[in-house]
C-alpha cells in the first residue's frame, strides 16, 4: 500500500499545514503551477516526488518536470498533466490518447477547482486537487489523499486547508 498526497497551484506557496501532510504521506504528486522551485525542492527533502509543470511554471521547473508523467504504481496507472480537461471536457492536446491509452487515474490541475469524477465510459478517476497555494480565486485551499493497494484506489479524501490568505 502506497499513501499518495495529491497537491496542485502552489503557485510559489508552501507552509507548515502543507507540509505537515506530506509528512504523512509515502509519495507526493503535484500536477503543475508549482512557481517557485522551492516548494518542489522542500518536498523532496520530505518525500518522493512525482511532478510536471503548469502554464506559469518558468524553464527551470520545465527542465526539471515533464509535461505529462504517465507512470504505474501499485498496478493503478496514471497520467497526470496540468491543464488536461475533465469527463466529457478533456483538453484537445490529451483529448485523442486518453481514449487510446485510458490511465485508471487521470490528474490535472489548473482550474483551482477540486473535482473528483468517474469517466465512465473511459473507464477512470479524473481528480483534481483544487490549488494549495494562495494565488487565485479559490477561497480555500485544498489537497486531495488516497491510498493506492493492489490496483485499486482506496479512502481518498479532500483536504481542506486554511482559507486562502
């Protein structure tokens, strides 16, 4: 069993309450908009890191994060990238593979908004984790947690963290 932290749009932002769930966590995923390096690097200190970078991200975090990072962990395939769309609205650069090549989790980011969708005609679990950090619209901000075991998604929950500075 795999404990995996889901975080989005720190956009340069991370604190004690961020970092006090990634204590918890085995893996931390961050699907883009990370801004500042430093959020990234403060992570990986604590915990293995999956990441890709977002829209505003500058070319170091490009240097350093794909685009899309398409992996497997615990028989549970995942594609995260971050602006992919979401059932019914996926992105048109993502919109043709994801019917050839459906992950069994699909992660973006970008929206500022949490969502957790089942596509069910592509058979997945669209999440995303809404924005950590404090630049946006969103008035709070949230993270998402669940536990991958065996090729199955087990208590994913929402985290909600102090209302946006």
């Amino acid at each position: 069993m795999t404990k995996i932290l889901l975080l989005s749009d720190t956009h340069s932002y991370i604190d004690d309450q961020i970092l006090k769930f990634v204590k918890q966590a085995d893996e931390v995923w961050h699907a883009g908009d990370i801004g500042d390096l430093h959020v990234t690097d403060t992570i990986k200190k604590l915990k293995p890191l999956r990441a890709v970078f977002g829209n505003i991200d500058d070319k170091d975090a490009r240097a350093e994060f794909p685009l899309d990072n398409k992996f497997s962990l615990e028989d549970v395939s995942v594609w995260i990238t971050h602006i992919g769309g979401y059932p019914n609205k996926y992105n048109k650069r993502i919109k043709e593979e994801i019917k050839i090549n459906s992950p069994k989790i699909f992660i973006s980011g970008h929206s500022h908004i949490l969502k957790v969708q089942y596509d069910k005609k592509l058979n997945l679990l669209h999440l995303n984790p809404g924005a950590a950090g404090n630049h946006g619209f969103h008035k709070i901000r949230t993270m998402l947690r669940f536990e991958l075991e065996k090729g199955e998604i087990k208590n994913l929950e929402i985290i909600e963290l102090a209302t946006r500075g």
